[in-house]
C-alpha cells in the first residue's frame, strides 16, 4: 500500500539500522486517517471471506483493527497481555516470546468471544518473527474458529514470520513488506 | 446518550454490587459500531473547540479514542503505561493511582507529540476517581498545550471523579452517568 510505504519512508526512524521506530504515526500517536485508509484496503483484501471477528493483541493492533473492524461492521477482540482483576478466569491462553524483550509473555482472551461460528481476521501492527501472531492463531483454533486470514500493517521480509503462518495453511496479507533496511535507507518489496 | 445506557443495562454485568463488568462490548471485545456512534456524539459535543489532538491512556480508551479521532479527522496520542524499549527517553510523566489495583503507577508521553498548539479532548472509557484523567490533564499542561474537555465514555456520578476535573477548570462530558448500582439494577442520572 503505496501511502503506507511513503509514511515510513517520511516519518520511520531506522535506529541502529535494524530497529524500525514509528511511534509518531504508529504505535504512540496514531494516524487515525491513514489507519482508516489501512482499514478500507484490508476489507478489499479479505472481503470475500465473511469476516464476524477481528482479533487483535494489545497495545498497538488495538486501534488498526478497531479502524477495519468499522469497515466490516464487525467487533473487534484483543488478547490481553496485563490481565486485569475483572479478568474472566476461564481463558485460552497462549505463551509468545518478545525478541524486544527477550521473554515470554503470556496471553489472555475470554472463552465467551470466541465461537465455533465465528470466522476469524487476525491483524497486527508488525510481523517480524510471528510469535504474537502464532499465538493469537493457537487461541481462535483452541475456540474451534477459524482463522481467515492475518493482515499486518508492516512486515519485516527479512524475517521468518510469513513463512511461519503461511506453514500453519493461513494466508498473510501485509500493506508494506520492508525487503531490507540500513542506517538511512529502507527498500520495500 | 441512549445507545449506551441501553448496551449497558443489556449486556453490562453488575458483580458484588459495585462493579460495573463491560469486557462484552467496551474493554476486551469492542462494539466498533457503539463506538463510532460515540465518537459522533464527541464531535457534536465538542465541535466548537477546534481539537487538534485526542490524547488517552492505554488500554480500554484507544479504541474509543480512535473512533472519535476519525470524526475529529485528528491523531490520537495514548499515555503508556507500559514503557517499551522503543520509547523515548524525553516524556511527561504522571503518577496515577489506580484503585482496583490498590497501587500507584507511572503514565509517560513522549514529549515529541505534545506543542503549546495543542487544543487537546482527553478521552476515556471510564471516569470514577477521576485518577487517571488527572494524570492526563497533567501531561497536557506540562507540555503547554491546552485541555479542551474531557470525554467519558460512562461516569460513576457517585464518585468524585466529576468534581475533580471541573475543580481544574475543565469541562466534562461523559455518555453515560450512573447515579447508582445494585445486585441487579442500575440508575441512570
């Protein structure tokens, strides 16, 4: 998705020439209008699948899938991360490493959301190695959903996350698939 | 607003008298329909102010947040409260207390996305001690910026959060106001 590709060129920051920062559009401030747009496209991608549910991870998959869930007028769930003392004790769980954070985490949705019926659109900010979003995939099939399809905002190519779905039979749609990046430059696919 | 108040009084569940359980629609699955209608209602609320920002804190108020944001056709700004390795070392900080979990915890904002320009709607699923909105306001001010109003998605009109914030000199509007609770009832004001 070229405005996508053009945001991060104008407004990403590399750091260290491997970390890809961009909290000014993405994962802080958050541009609603291009998200809305993100949504628009991710509709186009998956319209034909029946979409009844867009499951997403906290913090930051939080506001994208809320802007796409608008457009398939479906909810939105999300895993949470930090659970609460309202938390529902009957929960799939699923264990998902952070690289960032070099640690497991573990990852909470209340059996009542998810269905059989349901037909399921993962989508998250960033695939990079696709441990969040395996996990989320463990969950809706442990509900016995399915899972319709991932969409991602920003791809890392360069990492094993596709191919880590794609081998569990789900198809990955990504708006920008980032082939390369060094100190001041960033090639897409 | 009446949308609301009957999503509430439907699905909101009401456990040990006095608190107000809404993971069905507004904090772990989304209602993004409910939602867009009250990011309607916010801009009609506040349309005279010219916001230029709508700033929350995570979790529950990004999506709301979000769907405002859209009416507004301005960016969201969240506080975090968990502090990634990406954030910026350069934030506003604020001490909040939360009371379900009896403790007291640090909000930060990187000070990139806050100017003296700023006319700033404060957005929030839930107003009871008012803790958290207090901690925004003070993030706002700190940066120079200007706090438009406060929007809540539901009030509990029987805590002091309300007085609070209008002692700042600050206008709140929230969709719905409880007045009270009980094992199975609850009253709107």
């Amino acid at each position: 998705m070229r405005l996508l590709e053009e945001k991060i060129e104008k407004d990403g920051e590399i750091i260290g020439g491997c970390v890809l920062k961009v909290d000014s559009f993405l994962n802080h401030q958050l541009d609603i209008n291009l998200f809305n747009e993100m949504g628009k496209e991710f509709k186009r991608l998956f319209e034909k699948e029946n979409i009844t549910k867009i499951f997403t991870i906290e913090t930051s998959g939080i506001a994208i899938a809320s802007l796409a869930a608008l457009h398939f007028g479906v909810p939105v769930l999300f895993a949470k991360k930090h659970a609460g003392s309202n938390m529902d004790a009957n929960c799939y769980e699923a264990s998902v490493y952070s690289y960032t954070k070099n640690r497991s985490y573990t990852i909470r949705t209340s059996k009542r959301f998810l269905s059989k019926d349901d037909r399921v659109l993962i989508i998250d900010d960033f695939l990079a190695s696709g441990s969040a979003v395996k996990g989320l995939i463990q969950i809706v099939r442990d509900a016995g959903a399915h899972v319709a399809g991932v969409g991602i905002a920003i791809e890392k190519g360069f990492e094993s996350g596709r191919k880590a779905v794609e081998d569990l039979g789900i198809r990955v749609e990504s708006l920008a698939i980032i082939d390369s990046m060094g100190e001041n430059s960033i090639k897409f696919r």
